[in-house]
C-alpha cells in the first residue's frame, strides 16, 4: 500500500544569451554545455524509461528564455557546428591517446556519447528538443512548468507591480505558444516569493508554486503538516509547496551530497587547460583562451587534493545506482515515519536546478535512471508524483499564508541585493515606470511606433534577469553581467527617449531588434495591465 509520495522538480534555465553581433560569443558556450550534457541525456532518459514501460512521474520546469532559445534558428545552426566540432575533436583524441588504452577508452566514451547527443538532436527531434518535451508531456508521466519570463527575481523588482504581471503573464503566453498546452504550475526564479503574489498568479490561472523549507514552516497560521502537505493562499485557489530539506541536501550538498564522490566525474579538470596550446587551440575560444571542452578523464579522486586518477565509467556507473539505492532507501524511511503521523499520504518535494543532473554531475541522468527504475521495482512504499496529481487526489488543503523567503543563501533576499548589484534596481523600477507610462499613452499603436514599443518591453524585461545580479554575487563573469544590465538599460532609454519625442530610429531599431529578437509576439500593453 502506497504510504506517501516523491514530487521530483527539475528547473531547467539559461539567461538569454544569443550574440548575432559575433561569431564566437562565450557566453553562448552555456547553452551548448547544457545542451550536450543535461538536457538531451535527462530527454534519453526518460524516453528509455517510457520504452521500458516504468511507472514514473516528474515535474520539469522550462523557463521562457531557455524555450526561446531551444526554438531560435542561428542558435540551432550555432549548436550544430559545436557539435561538429567536437566529433572533430574526438576522432582526434581517439589518435592521441592511441598508446593508452585506458585513456584510449576514454575517448572512445565520449565519441559514443557525442554521436548520440547528435542523433537525438539532427535526427530524431530535427533539431527541435521542444518536441521531444511535447512529447514527453503527452504521455502523461512528465508534467511541464514554467517561469517567469526573463526568471526576474520578483521581490525586489515587485515594487513595480507591472513589472510582475508582464513577467507572470508573458510566461503564461509563451508556455501556450510552445507546449500548446494549459500551463498548471509556475517556478518562482529563485523560489523567491512575497505577500500578493499569488494574487497575480492566480489572475493568470497558476494552480501551484514552490517555495524553499522557511516559507511554508513559517507560514501563518503555521501549517499543520510542515512541509510535507501543500497549503493553499487565503483568498485564492493556489496551493504551495515546500522544499523538503533532507532529500536537498543528499543531492546539494557540497561535503554531503553523492555527487561529491570520488569515483564520480572530475568537472574542473579538462583536455582545454591540460593540453597544449597547439594541439587544442582550435578547440578552444578563438580569441586566444582556453575553455572546457567537455573531454574530462579523472575523477574527483579527493576533494581537498590536485592529484586526480583517471575516471573508471563502470566504478561511476556503480556508485549511481548504489546512490539512487541510498536515495529511494532513504525515502521510504522518511516517509513511513511521516505517515504515521499525518491523516494523509505526505509528499517529499524535492527540486533541483536541472542542469545539475549532467553538466555539474556527469552522472546524474544516469543516478535518476537507476532511482526511477528502483522505485518501480524494489519497493512499494512510495509513488512519485506531480503536484497537480497530488492536488487532484487531496484537493482539501489547509489555507496558510507562506513567509516571504528563497532558496538563496540565507533564505531571503541577500544574494540578488548587496554591495555588489544593489545599483540596479533603481534603474530597473524606473525603467519599469516609464514604459508602463508609454504603455497606457499608448494604447492603440501601429507599425513602426508599436516595433518601438514592443522592443523597449524585450530591453526591460531582459534587464530584470536575476542571473545578471547572481553574477554579480558570486563573482563569476561579473564583466558580462554588468554588461549585459547596462546594455538593456540603455537600449530601452534611447527608445523611451525616442519614442517620447515621436522621432523613432528604424536603423537604430532594427538593429536591437537583430540583437534582442526574444518572444517575437510580445504585446507592450501587458504593462498597461
């Protein structure tokens, strides 16, 4: 008998990085990365899993700006080329490490794993990964999700309440026009949530959010349940659910999570910073530095040491299914305790950051292959299961209203407002106000003035991306993240300013246009709203 049930959440998202203006934009790199390691293997997975008939269910979050680009056309002709480039590499490799055979090994894993990566993407989905999750969503056992529309952190850009509906209501249509299908859920960026903004997203008929382990547990009245039954907003239909601590932690974890072991993939060492010059400089940034390739072969070997042993696949292959093991284990103690002292089955949510699952951790799709297939057939504790599934089986839910919270460090709002990004939410409320300002001025405008309009929503919008003042935190790419702020900022002033003056630039507008081309059905007046 089924005692309670596992709600696995995957967020997969990029920030908006297409570069038309060059050939060889590193930041686009992310993109590539994500797609040859987390999003085509975790697509392979789950339809191995459909194939074998498994009775499985996840919850996938697809963010607006990673849909955007899963469907732009010089970022899929952009795609292709890295790919070929990197069966260039690996026949390469496959010579070099000739007089290794373990290395040799090696290499020939990786030019199977690439040659796969490119059926599935060329010939299987024709280039169209979209697809492959209509797909999946169709078969009933993957639900999909959405974000806002840029992943704005929207409590502290939710000084302007325009600024949130144009996020949640955009999302909304951008979702309908790429899945085609009834959007249910919605993934707060960051889990970042405030009081009212389940008023919005009610508006927009989202049916439940996340939120991390304090906003629920501090909830008011307190939940009776903690964090193992979702509650609904006072007022509204929409329920919320928490993050479950313990589950985040055996897979988050720096010192504690699995993918810390030592058999498993070493991510920071790389044939782009091993070898030399010569040889990899035509795989590498054509500027003149090094990147990673994705040709890694040692393994983590010690946390705290330099001295790396060469990766053994079958010892990681091992540790994956001995951890998804540990991992359902884990589980059904947890929830045989929690069922007997709930009057209903409770639910572990337990979300990750998908990009984890492959890129971070090599073997991840390869640890939530053995989970799923564990939980079918070695146990009968627990289900997994989707939010709307559970909301449809205990539609009857305590009303409670969540703590203000995140899941960034601290909890709360430190890490996209500090010393080091705080400058710019000034810019963005104003930015904000003056197009809300237009927007209304405006209600009925046509041809080249509504292009205007509509490209100076694209500026504000991809300015408000948490990922520019994450950046900024932790100080990785600090240069292209101020970049990428200012930009958006100043292409919206120079058109706002434009527009006012009913002087507008076509050569100046075409060009942001070919730069900033994101949601090309973009309605200005969502921020009349």
């Amino acid at each position: 008998m089924t005692k309670g049930y596992l709600c696995l959440v995957l967020h997969a998202h990029l920030p908006y990085v297409r570069h038309p203006e060059t050939k060889a934009a590193l930041e686009e790199r992310w993109l590539y990365e994500a797609l040859t390691e987390t999003y085509i293997p975790l697509i392979r997975v789950l339809n191995g899993l459909l194939r074998d008939n498994i009775d499985f269910d996840l919850t996938i979050s697809l963010s607006p700006t990673l849909m955007e680009m899963l469907k732009d056309p010089l970022l899929i002709e952009r795609y292709l080329a890295h790919l070929h480039k990197s069966l260039v590499l690996a026949d390469r490799e496959l010579d070099r490490t000739a007089g290794d055979p373990h290395f040799h090994y090696l290499a020939r894993v990786y030019q199977e794993h690439l040659k796969g990566i490119y059926h599935t993407f060329h010939v299987t989905y024709r280039d169209n990964l979209l697809q492959a999750f209509r797909r999946l969503m169709a078969s009933g056992r993957v639900e999909l999700i959405t974000c806002s529309a840029t992943h704005g952190y929207l409590p502290l850009i939710g000084i302007r309440s325009e600024a949130v509906e144009a996020q949640v209501a955009l999302a909304v249509e951008t979702f309908h026009t790429h899945i085609g299908r009834p959007l249910q859920g919605m993934w707060l960026p960051e889990c970042g949530y405030y009081h009212g903004l389940e008023r919005v997203l009610a508006k927009y008929g989202i049916n439940y959010f996340f939120t991390d382990t304090h906003g629920l547990l501090f909830g008011e009245p307190r939940p009776r349940y903690g964090i193992y039954a979702p509650i609904r907003c006072p007022g509204t239909q929409v329920a919320v659910f928490g993050r479950d601590v313990e589950s985040s932690l055996q897979v988050w974890s720096a010192d504690e999570g699995y993918p810390g072991d030592p058999d498993y993939r070493e991510f920071y060492r790389d044939i782009g910073y091993d070898l030399e010059w010569d040889y990899i400089k035509d795989f590498v940034h054509p500027d003149g530095f090094r990147v990673d390739t994705g040709f890694k072969y040692y393994r983590i070997t010690g946390r705290r040491t330099n001295h790396k042993e060469p990766y053994q696949p079958d010892w990681a292959r091992s540790k994956a299914a001995i951890h998804a093991g540990n991992f359902m284990f884990n589980r059904e103690k947890q929830i045989e305790f929690l069922a007997a002292h709930m009057d209903r089955p409770p639910i572990v949510v337990a979300p990750y950051d998908a990009e984890l699952f492959g890129h971070w951790w090599f073997e991840g799709p390869m640890w939530l292959d053995f989970l799923f297939r564990k939980i079918h057939f070695d146990q009968d504790t627990f289900k997994t299961i989707t939010p709307s599934q559970y909301l449809k089986k205990y539609p009857r839910i305590q009303p409670s209203t969540p703590c203000p919270s995140s899941w960034g460090a601290e909890g709360y709002n430190d890490v996209w407002l500090e010393g080091s990004n705080d400058w710019i939410y000034r810019h963005l409320h104003q930015a904000s106000k003056d197009l809300a300002m237009l927007a209304r001025n405006n209600p009925n405008a046509g041809g080249v003035l509504r292009e205007a309009l509509n490209q100076a929503a694209r500026e504000v919008l991809l300015a408000e991306s948490s990922d520019w003042a994450f950046i900024m935190k932790t100080g990785t790419m600090v240069e292209y993240a101020c970049r990428r702020t200012v930009n958006h900022l100043g292409r919206f002033r120079h058109l706002y300013t434009s527009i006012a003056k009913g002087n507008i630039h076509p050569a100046y507008l075409k060009d942001v246009q070919e730069k900033d081309n994101i949601f090309p059905d973009l309605d200005y007046r969502i921020y009349a709203k």
